[in-house]
C-alpha cells in the first residue's frame, strides 16, 4: 500500500528522517509514536508529499509518491494538519465541501454527487446541524469533527491524521477514535500520530514507534509494546498490563 | 440574498454611470444626451468622444485595481496588502514615465509592456524581500510603503529635470481620467475579459488555500504554484489599469475591503464585488473630479487618496493583530 | 562625561567634512565657471564689478547658509522625535509634520486662510502641529500597549491624506502644476537672503531649546519611572521638545517645502558614532544633517545639469532605501 524505500527527509542541512524503509499495511489503523521531536509528524508530512524527500522515496501503490499529478494524489491521499487553521466566516458545510477539492471543476462548481458525498460525512461526524454555523464559532470537539468531515468528503483510500486528539477532552478523544475505526471498517488506511500510548495500542491494528528518526519497532501492540521499549524509547519506567476493557497492553507509569 | 446585494450594487453602478454623463463644463439635457448617444450630432465631442469613453475607462480600470487588490490579499492574507501600498503601481509608474521621457512618441503597446515590467519588477522585488526575511504583515506593508515612495521619487525625479516632456508624463501620471479617449478603452477591457477567467479559476482555491498551506497541499492545491498565478494576475491588472490612468491610489485597498464586509470571505462572490466596488468608486472619483469646479479637472487619484487615507486609518485603529 | 580622544576626533572629522562640502557646494555646477580664487576673493577682497563673487554674494552664499540650517534643523528634529517616542522610524516627514505644514502653507498661499491673515511661517507651525497630534492620537502613541508600527502606519496615512489636500487644493487654485511638485519636493532652487532671514530667528529658538532639553532625554531614555524619581519634570521635557520639533520642522518647511528622510537617517548614523548620550548625539546630527543637506543640494544641481533637481527628490532617493533596511532590520519593532 503506502512505503518508503530509503527515504530521508531534512530542513536545510538537519536530517530529520535518515533512510528509513517502511511498509504500512492496507485497510488497517497505523500509529505512529514516539517522544517529542522524533519525527514522526515529518514522516507523515513526507508520507503526503507535503515535505520533500531529499533521497530516497515514498511509494503509494508501488508508484512512486512524485509521479502523481496535485489533483490525481489528492484523490487517493489526504493529510489533516495538526495546527489548523479555521478561516473567518466559512460556514462547516463549506469546509466539508472544501474537502471534494480535488474532484470538481475548474470553477469549483459541485456536482450532485459531490453534495451528497458531503452530505454524508456531515452525517457520519455528525456534524450536519452544524451546517450553516461558522467553522470558527464551534467548540473545539464539534470543530475537529467538522475537520475529519472535511477529510471523510475528500474520500481517499489513505488517510493521515496528524495528533488530531491534541485539543480535545477525553470523551471526544474516544469519540474521534471511534471515527476513525468507522473509518477503517470502510476499507480506509488510517495513519495517525498520537501521544497517548495507551490508545494507540487500544484502537490501532499496527504501531510504528521512532527515535530520534529511526524506526524502533514495528508491529501489532501486543508484540511490540513491551516495558523494554518504553524503557529504552521514551525513558519511562513503566508497567504494562492487560487493558481491562478490550485486553490490549496498556502502560502504568510510575 | 448576497446574490441581490450584487445586484443592487450593480444597479447603482447603472445610475451613477448614467448621472455621470450629466456632469461636466457644459450642461446638457437628459433628450440632448439621449440624441447624441443615438444618432450624434451636435454635441457628439462632448458625450460621445470625451464623457462616454472615460465613464468606461472608469469602470474598466476600477474594477481593475478592485480585483487586483482582492487576488493580492487573497495570496498574501495581509489585510494592508495592495498593488498600491506593495509598489507595484509605483513601479509600473516609474517604468512607462522613463519610456515617456525618453521616448515621447511611444506607441500604446509598448507603454503597456513597459508598465507591465515596471510592475512585475517592483512585485519580484518586493517578494524577493518577504521571501528572505518573513516580515509580518504589518511590516511587509511598511516595506511595501517604502520601496513605493523610491519609485515615486524616481517618478518626480525625471519629471522634473525633463520638463519639455513633462506634459506628457503629467497628464498621465497624476492619476486621472483626463485627456483619455476611446484608444484607451479596448486595452483595459481587453486585458479584464482576459483576465476574469483566471480570477475565477483561482477563486475557490484561494478559498482552500485559506485552510493552511498543508491543508491546501493535501487537497491537491499546491500553494506556491497557485500563489504564482494569483500574484501574476494581480500585477497585469494594477500595471495595465497604470498604464492607463496613472497611479489611483487606495481602491486596490479599498475596494477588497468593502467587499469583505457585505460579502464575506467567499471569493467566489468577493471577487466579482471586488471589481464592482472598484468601479463604483473610481466613477465617483472621476465625476466629482470633473464636477467640483468646472472647467477645472482634479486627479481622481487625488480623490481616491482623499477618501482612501481615512479609511486606512480606520483600518489601523481596527486591526487586532499587532 | 566620555569626551574622549575618539570623540574628539570624530567631531574634527564631521568638521572637515562639513568645511569640504561648504567649499565644494559653493563652486560646484554653476553656469558660470566658479574656482576657489573667487571664494577667496569674496571673503578677503570683495570686488562689486565681478560677476562670479556678485553670483557667489547674491545666490551661493545664501543658499548655502539655508541648507547648513536645514539640515541641522531636520536632523535634530528627527534626533527629538526618536528620543520622545522611542521608535527608530520616527522623524518629521513619516509622522507627517513636513506634509502638514506644506498643506497648510498651501491652502494659506491659495486664499484659504484657516488662521486669518498670518504669516506663512504661522501656519506652517500651526499645519506641522496640527498633522504632528493628529498622528501621535491615531498611533495610539498614549495607548496603554502602544504598538510602534501602528504610529508609523498611521503617519503615512496622515501624509497621503494631506497630500491629497494640498495637491487639490493648488490644482483647483491654478493649474501651475510643474510648481507644486518642485516645491512640494523641497527645493533650495531659489534662495535669497530674504529667505535666511526668515530661517534664522526661529530655528535658533528651536536649537537653544533643544540643547536645553539634552540632558533631561538621556535620563528619559532610562524609563518615565527613573526620571522622574530623578527629578525629572517629564511632561515638561515632553511639551520643550514638542515645542522645538514644531519650531525646527515648521520654519524649514515654510523656507524650502518638505525635504524627507534627513531627520530619519541621520540621527541612526550619529548613534552608531556617539551611541546614544543626546548631549553628542544632537550636535553630531547637526553637523551630519547639513553635511547631508550640503551635499544632496549640491548633487541636485549636478546630477541633471543644468536643471535643478528638488533635493527632497535626492534625500528620498536615498531614504527610503535606508527605510527599507531599518524596517527589516530594527529589533524595536
């Protein structure tokens, strides 16, 4: 599905990511994780072709990332951005129909069917009795929402979601997971960075932990969080233990 | 509702074209004018060769600067960004005055291409100068402001050591409808029928571009490609709308800014009502020019400036993010 | 006080630039063939029947002699300005204090007379006070969080506005267009003694008072609240300096039009010499604003020969240049 083949990403002359080679699987919930400055939001950005790669390349479908036109790889791949930026005055439903950007003509006319895709992922993150308020006039959880409509409307294949929990109370956090779960059960892959350890291993199928650029593991939860790695990767003395509820590892720090 | 807000607006672009018709050093009457527009006459000069084609210069270079400034702030998302306060006017001035001074005989495309390289010239300077030290908006508009009143001191400079082709420069520079005729009229229309297009094209992803340039990214805009178009389009408009009636200062700012309040920020509308402002207030511009006094003409830019200084004022006063 | 070799120096070489520029400007592109003999001549042994020291008496000298006190009048105005509102971009023309005393000069010239019969020095001070509060209250210069941009913007708003007036107002009087721009350029084409005469007086009061004050702006540097627990009356300081500000610009103005810039660069070249002690750094911008003024009128002759180029046009040439550098670079802002 998505991979990268000895890529490595940099600013200037700082080597964030040093020729990493990675495969994500199809149709299941990535996360990646890791402490601060790991870089792992730069490996999701260059999953997007958002960040250049300075060697090396990110292959979508065994293509390489740099072939497809704007609009072909807007199709098929969608990146919401951590920090958001929500214009003045544009009503939730006009965000969500942002998201068919990459379908409509060139006078931004939309189609019936772009509407009613719009339509739907109002519905499916309930945000349509939202419709015709201002984006900017929401609470933080229902503005997220309006956010992942947007990118359930841009209907792609892969999507990346980028800490997309950051600001959100902890009903909503469980909430957006639960999105994105739907998401996954529409045969999307799912790639998401996230801080908290305990629901990635909870809600995702396959966690890629980094360091300091590299990938340290890679796996199902089970198999590769363990009380060594956040030992070694974040510096955390920790136990882990049975999740209570859906029986995934879960750390207690101490 | 917004759509008849358009339309309104429209209508009273109508009517102040039509009223301007009225005014000037001779008075003529509704049936005189009417006659004359029909089957000319008597007083074809005064109607159809001087009041006729500077009511449409008015309404082809207003909504020229308009949409200028409503593609800049679209790009630069900097609510004191204009083609007037970001050199671009000023440099498409100091370009066509030096081919005038040197070469007083110039023939109209060359003017136009000339104002065009001044233009873009001051533009790529400009944005050359963001680009390596990412000023804030207020401090790019205080640069812009800057690098603007170089040009014009250049502008004052030739004209005042050649003062032999000085009345050709002077005419033209001052920002003023005057002495334009029907040569004009084809080139600022022309370039606007050109150009509109490509201002709608950019129009819904100006709006996406307002969501981050990640965002854009991902939706399959890339942002400096678009911001290329947009800029590029914005100083053809402002250089040609130079070119034609010298440098009008403020509607660039202005107009943008009016449209936002009746219309929001959806450039599919603010574009169109960009345009229809601008033309609105240069009319007003032109007819008081020539009305206040009779035989004597004023700069419309010296009116514009007028009205437009306060209003940046008020602007100053309101902006929050400082 | 550091009134050490290196300042003394400094202030020998200021000099000696200044007397080069006296000579040079005096001499420098005339129609008529001038060398140093006819200064000479002129100073030791005047003779009424040379045509080169009537020249010299009759236009160079006075001209001169306006230009040496422009420049310092300028110059200190700028150094007052920076000192009191503690913004590197502040200065005469930018808070609109030249463009308001032009204006009002103007509507006074064309009949238009706000103030009553007055002399055109009255309404100048009276035009470069007006525009001078009208910015400082926009600005939001006496706001609690006073934002130093803000104050600028709001002078270039002011000067395009007062432009605009002064532009209608001597179109719709009379069309002598070429006039206007020259002289709301600045020019030092036509001075006579008549015009020194007018200078002089005025900006004497506006030195001495500016001297006065020295003192009490380097204690002002330090904080309203260290001053005046210093004993330093603060408003006091403030209305002197408004007061010669008003004094120094307005009289330049009413003489020769607006000339831009000179009190914006020169008071940023002094600090870099004598750092920021105002009882060298007004002195030092003295001697550098009419140097600069010298040298620019000089080159405003030269540089389309024989036209004479305003020198307002020349100082802008070369200002706003410095004023895109300084807002790029300027920590303060």
């Amino acid at each position: 599905m998505i991979s990268t083949d000895n890529l490595t990403v940099s600013y200037g002359d700082k080597t964030i990511i040093n020729d990493l080679s990675l495969a994500l699987p199809k149709g299941k919930i990535t996360a990646l994780i890791g402490p601060n400055g790991c870089g792992k939001s730069t490996l999701l950005k260059a999953l997007a072709r958002i960040n250049k790669a300075s060697a090396g390349q990110v292959l979508l479908n065994d293509q390489p990332l740099q072939t497809f036109a704007d609009k072909q790889l807007a199709q098929q791949l969608s990146l919401l951005p951590q920090i958001l930026t929500t214009p003045e005055g544009v009503t939730v439903q006009r965000l969500v129909e942002y998201g068919r950007s990459p379908y409509i003509s060139h006078w931004g006319k939309l189609s019936g069917q772009d509407k009613q895709i719009v339509e739907q992922a109002m519905q499916e993150t309930q945000v349509s009795e939202f419709a015709t308020q201002t984006a900017s006039s929401l609470s933080g959880g229902q503005r997220q929402r309006a956010w992942i409509a947007m990118v359930l409307a841009q209907d792609t294949e892969v999507v990346m979601l980028d800490e997309p929990t950051t600001y959100l109370d902890l009903s909503h956090q469980i909430e957006l997971m639960k999105l994105m779960q739907a998401m996954k059960a529409k045969g999307k892959t799912v790639i998401v960075v996230l801080h908290d350890l305990n629901q990635a291993c909870r809600y995702c199928d396959h966690l890629v932990v980094m360091k300091q650029g590299e990938v340290v593991a890679e796996g199902e939860p089970k198999a590769v969080f363990t009380e060594q790695l956040l030992q070694d990767v974040f510096s955390l003395a920790a136990k882990v233990v049975p999740d209570p509820i859906a029986n995934t590892p879960m750390c207690v720090a101490y | 509702m917004k759509h008849l807000t358009l339309s309104v607006l429209l209508l009273i672009l109508l009517l102040i074209g039509i009223a301007s018709l009225f005014v000037g050093a001779s008075t003529l009457s509704a049936q005189q004018i009417i006659d004359t527009l029909l089957h000319s006459g008597e007083y074809d000069f005064i109607v159809n060769q001087y009041r006729l084609p500077r009511l449409l210069l008015a309404i082809g270079v207003g909504a020229g600067l308009g949409l200028s400034g409503s593609l800049i702030q679209g790009v630069i998302r900097n609510p004191l960004a204009s083609p007037d306060l970001m050199g671009i006017s000023a440099g498409a001035g100091l370009a066509a005055t030096s081919l005038l001074v040197f070469y007083a005989a110039a023939p109209v495309y060359l003017l136009l291409l000339t104002a065009l390289s001044g233009g873009l010239i001051a533009a790529a300077i400009i944005l050359l100068i963001a680009y390596k030290t990412k000023p804030t908006p207020i401090r790019l508009a205080l640069i812009g402001i800057a690098i603007s009143t170089f040009l014009s001191s250049g502008i004052d400079f030739l004209i005042i050591v050649n003062p032999v082709e000085m009345n050709t420069a002077m005419v033209w520079l001052t920002g003023s409808l005057w002495g334009r005729n029907w040569t004009q009229v084809p080139i600022i229309w022309a370039t606007l029928a050109v150009v509109l297009p490509f201002a709608f094209w950019l129009a819904w992803r100006l709006d996406v571009m307002g969501l981050g340039e990640d965002c854009a990214t991902s939706l399959g805009i890339r942002p400096s490609k678009l911001q290329l178009i947009a800029l590029l389009t914005a100083v053809i408009l402002a250089s040609i709308s130079v070119a034609v009636a010298g440098t009008i200062a403020f509607i660039g700012l202005l107009a943008p800014h009016l449209a936002r309040m009746l219309f929001g920020h959806d450039h599919k509308l603010l574009i169109p009502a960009s345009a229809l402002l601008g033309a609105l207030m240069l009319i007003i511009a032109d007819t008081l020019a020539r009305g206040l006094q009779p035989p004597l003409e004023l700069p419309a830019g010296v009116l514009t400036s007028l009205i437009g200084a306060p209003y940046f004022i008020f602007l100053l006063q309101r902006y929050k993010a400082w | 006080m550091p009134f050490s070799t290196r300042y003394i120096l400094l202030f020998a070489s200021a000099l000696i630039l200044l007397l080069f520029s006296f000579a040079y400007s005096l001499i420098a592109w005339s129609s008529f063939p001038l060398n140093l003999s006819h200064i000479s001549a002129y100073f030791f042994n005047f003779d009424h029947q040379s045509i080169e020291q009537q020249i010299l008496a009759t236009t160079r000298i006075p001209r001169l002699l306006v230009a040496i006190l422009i420049g310092t009048n300028l110059a200190v105005a700028g150094v007052l300005m920076q000192g009191l509102t503690r913004n590197p971009l502040a200065s005469p023309s930018i808070l609109g204090i030249n463009a308001g005393a032009a204006c009002f000069m103007a509507l006074a010239s064309i009949g238009i007379n706000v103030l009553g019969e007055v002399s055109s020095l009255v309404s100048a001070s009276v035009g470069g006070l007006v525009s001078g509060a009208l910015v400082i209250f926009l600005g939001g210069f006496f706001s609690a969080r006073s934002n130093p941009l803000k104050l600028i913007l709001a002078g270039i708003a002011i000067n395009a506005l007062l432009i605009g007036i002064t532009r209608a107002a001597i179109i719709l009087a009379d069309d002598r267009a070429y006039s206007v721009i020259t002289w709301l350029s600045g020019s030092l084409a036509s001075m006579d003694w008549q015009q020194w005469q007018l200078l002089w007086p005025t900006s004497l009061v506006g030195l001495v008072i500016s001297a006065y004050v020295a003192k009490n702006l380097n204690l002002l540097a330090l904080g309203n609240e260290v001053a005046t627990s210093l004993g330093i009356n603060i408003a006091f300081t403030r209305f002197l300096s408004c007061i010669a500000i008003i004094l120094l610009t307005a009289s330049s103005v009413a003489v020769v039009g607006p000339i831009g810039f000179v009190g914006l660069i020169v008071p940023h070249i002094a600090r870099r010499l004598v750092s920021n002690n105002y009882l060298l750094l007004l002195p030092i911008s003295a001697l550098l604003g009419s140097c600069l003024i010298v040298w620019a009128d000089a080159l405003s002759r030269g540089i389309a020969f024989p036209a004479e180029t305003p020198v307002g046009v020349i100082t802008a040439l070369i200002g706003a240049p410095f004023f895109v550098f300084l807002s790029i670079r300027s920590k303060a802002l």
